[in-house]
C-alpha cells in the first residue's frame, strides 16, 4: 500500500483529470523544489485514473497501456491524492466551489467531442464516431450498449491518423490475438461473431499529409492472416511521393512503407502480414472468420453516405480530389461509391465548454497565456489548463509533459501571490467534497476496481478483463450503487 496523504500542506492545488496531463501536472508540483509544502489532489469523472491511457489505447498495444505504470507512481505519491468520482461541471462541483477548497486549479480535461463530417448520411444506422467504437472496445462507462460490426460485411474508416489506424486494426486483427488483453467480455465476443471481411481507411489528402505514425502505419502490414493493399495510381497524386526528400522524417518514413507496400503488391497482389493469406471464407488467421483485406485509398472525400431504403448504412460516396498547390486539396468533380454496412468517422476532436471558464469555440480551447486562464485578457488568479483543452488536440501522450511542464512553472511562479492573498485554507476538500454529497473514490477504492477486474479475468480463463459499466466500477471501489 502506499504511505498515507500527507494533506496539511500550507499550498493546496486541486488537478481536475487523471488522464497523462493532469498526473505530469501533479508531479511537477510535488517534485520541484519550489513546492516543498504543495498538497494536490487529482480529481476525476470516472472511478479510474490514466484517462486515455485506459479509456483510449486500443487493448493490443499493452507496450503504451504499460505507461500506466509510471502514472500510478506519481498518484501514489505522499502529497498526491487520487480522488475519483468526482465530477467537475452541472451536477458536480462547480469551478467556484473549486476555488474555494484550494489555492489553484489546473483543468486537464482533453478534447472529448468528435468533429464532425457535415455530410448528408452521417447519423444512418451502421455511422459511428471512431471515438464511440474506441470507448466500447475500451470499456469506457459512458460507451453504448450494441454490437457496432453486426451483420457487417465491409467497414469504411474514414481518417488517416493513429485513432483511424486503431480502429481498422482491432476490426481486422484476429479474435484469439484480442483474446489475452483487457478488453472488455462483450466486446470480445461481438468482435469474434464479426463477418466484416474488408476494411477501407480512407483519407481526403495524400500519404505525406497522413497523421498516423509510422510504427502504427507498420503494424497493420505485420497483422497475421490480413492482406493490405495500396493503390500506388493514389499515392502518385501526391507531389512528394517521387521525391520525399523534402519532407519532414515522420512523414519521409510514412511515404517509403506505402512505398514498399505499393511495390511489392504491383501485379494486383497485395502485403499479406505473418504467413500468406489466401481468399474465401475461413482464410487468415485460422480464428473461424472470413478472410480479412484491409486497404488504404488517398485522395477521396466523403459526400454522402447512402442510405439502403430502411434507415441504414448501404455506400459511401467520394469525390476523387488532388492537390490544389498551396498545400490543401481540391475536388475533381469525380466520384466513387464504395459500399459498405459500417462507417467510422475519425476526423478530429474539439474541446468542449467547461463550465465557469472561458472557452474558444472556434479553437475548443480555454484561452491562456503559459497555462493561465484568461478572462478578457486578463490572467485570472488561481485558475490554470493543460493538455488539449490549453493547446487544441495534438501530440502525443509524451507531448502532455512539456505541455503541462510550462502550465507548473506559471502555477509556481504566482503560488507566494495566491498563498499571500487567501492564506491556509481551513478543513480538507475531501470533507468539503463528502458534505456536498459527493462519494469520492479514493485510491483505495481503484484498487479494489483493479482486483475485481484481475478476479474477472481468472473467472473468464484471461489475463486481466476491464469492466465496463458504472455500477459494476462503482461497486468494486466500495461504493453504494
């Protein structure tokens, strides 16, 4: 178990979010030596600290899921205190009640709102956001009940970035490899009835334009039994494609896979990962599905998705469009039906309101200067933001750190100001938080969710099984449902 709080700290400062940004903000206020007597306490929606680390990592790339790891040491900290539950916002407790537990706030609350194609179609039966499918493969408390693959036979995602690469992968990648993950029961055993047999990941622009990584972009050649296809007539539209020499080194490598792919599947043949795939039902990796095919298209942006004639998803229509020469594209006026029964829409997040605070709808941010809120200009004392809601949704995990690094700097440069005006706060939030009629989760409490959910695996004969829904996470932690 670790040490006990120590919370009579002179200087309290309340995190609002679990998730990397808000765990590198508490740890750059209790590891600096200019925070000797800082107290914080991480509040978060969910029973669970980690925030995407848990909620948003797809189940088979435990290698990032193992950040975790080094997460948990700062929420385990003397002067850090996990309190989970505890919602911020409309029926929870409001920024002004924040302000008066603790000296500083700093919000860290992500980008949780998709972007939005703007097509006709996009709310058919069978079109999803890629972040719903995410959230339901993930666990996530607030994800819908459903079977998103179910009579399937074809997937379209529309996106080139790291979400879109995940959800292809986890609706190609074989059940019996999903298997020892932490995926959820339901979620495993929908996927293991799939008859989806061909994903398409389709992006407006070219391949140098791609967001996903190259490490992620390399893991779908490599996936046992699933045939990839380029279509090098596509990648040949782009102008860096022939000489990529220009480019920056993330994209450079990007362009030389589908390269190589292109190459070596000319002739009409396709990248076949792990041993090669035949065609027909039962081909792949041997798991009891149809064959798998997963192809990326460049250069097509969705118009409209079409509607079978009962409500549901039949084809996508694209329009064929090329570089436009400052750096975007433009339509050609041609088009492409591409049928499909399952449409995932990966284009993007915005931030949303926070209640309270300022907020940039043309940018989903809170405004701010190094991470102080400003209101009409003017920084407003005691209140801070890191991670996307500061910057907008970019980076990476590992981009959270600088990010929330230079948030802790302001934060500590104006705490003697903040400690001078309010002076030591009387009694602990946590009492404050209880007496409101909050049930806050402490960490205690997500140990018990992590037993209950190593005890789950053993009784389903896996490794480690996340449970999915807020009574079952509540009931683990020891609270009243």
């Amino acid at each position: 178990m670790p040490p006990v709080p120590t919370h009579s700290a002179p200087f309290r400062v309340a995190v609002v979010g679990a998730g990397p940004s808000g765990v590198y903000a508490a740890q750059g206020l209790v590891g600096s030596e200019e925070s000797p007597l800082t107290a914080v306490d991480v509040l978060d929606r969910l029973p669970c600290p980690y925030g995407l680390v848990r909620y948003g990592v797809a189940p088979d790339h435990e290698k990032i899921k193992s950040l975790q790891r080094s997460l948990r040491t700062v929420l385990e900290h003397p002067r850090v205190r996990f309190l989970g539950n505890v919602g911020v916002g409309p029926g929870g407790v409001r920024a002004r009640e924040l302000l008066e537990m603790y000296h500083a706030v700093v919000y860290c609350v992500g980008a949780a709102k998709d972007r939005r194609l703007g097509i006709p179609g996009e709310d058919l039966r069978g079109s999803h956001s890629a972040t719903d499918f995410v959230s339901w493969y993930s666990a996530h408390p607030d994800a819908a009940d459903g079977d998103f693959a179910l009579g399937a036979r074809s997937a379209v995602v529309i996106g080139v970035g790291n979400v879109a690469v995940d959800v292809a992968r986890v609706l190609a990648r074989g059940v019996e490899e999903l298997r020892p993950t932490d995926i959820p029961q339901a979620a495993l055993e929908s996927l293991e009835r799939s008859t989806v047999g061909e994903v398409s990941m389709i992006g407006r622009r070219g391949p140098s334009q791609a967001k996903f990584t190259t490490k992620e972009l390399r893991e779908l050649g490599a996936l046992p039994g699933v045939e990839v296809s380029v279509r090098e007539e596509e990648l040949a539209l782009d102008p860096a494609y022939e000489s990529p020499e220009g480019l920056p080194a993330a994209a450079r490598r990007n362009v030389a896979v589908l390269r190589d792919w292109a190459l070596r599947g000319a002739g009409g043949a396709t990248v076949a990962g792990g041993a090669a795939s035949g065609s027909g039902p039962g081909a792949g990796s041997g798991s009891g599905r149809v064959a798998r095919r997963l192809g990326l298209r460049f250069f097509l942006r969705p118009v409209e998705i079409l509607d079978d004639g009962a409500g549901a998803v039949r084809a996508v229509r694209f329009e064929r469009t090329a570089p436009d020469g400052q750096g975007g594209v433009a339509g050609t006026g041609v088009h492409e039906e591409i049928e499909t029964q399952l449409v995932l829409r990966s284009v993007g997040y915005l931030g949303s309101p926070l209640d309270g605070l300022p907020f940039d709808e043309r940018s989903g941010t809170v405004p701010h200067t190094a991470g102080r809120v400003l209101r009409e200009g003017a920084p407003c004392p005691g209140e801070y933001v890191a991670g996307w809601i500061k910057r907008g949704p970019t980076g990476v995990i590992g981009t959270n750190r600088p990010c929330a690094k230079e948030t802790v700097g302001s934060l500590l440069a104006d705490a003697a100001a903040l400690l001078g005006t309010r002076g030591p706060l009387p009694g602990d939030p946590l009492e404050a938080l209880r007496e409101a009629g909050h049930q806050p989760v402490e960490w205690p409490g997500w140990l018990g969710i992590e037993a209950a959910e190593s005890e789950l695996g053993r009784s389903l004969a896996r490794s480690t099984v996340k449970i999915p829904d807020w009574d079952g996470l509540r009931a683990a932690a020891g609270l009243g449902i």
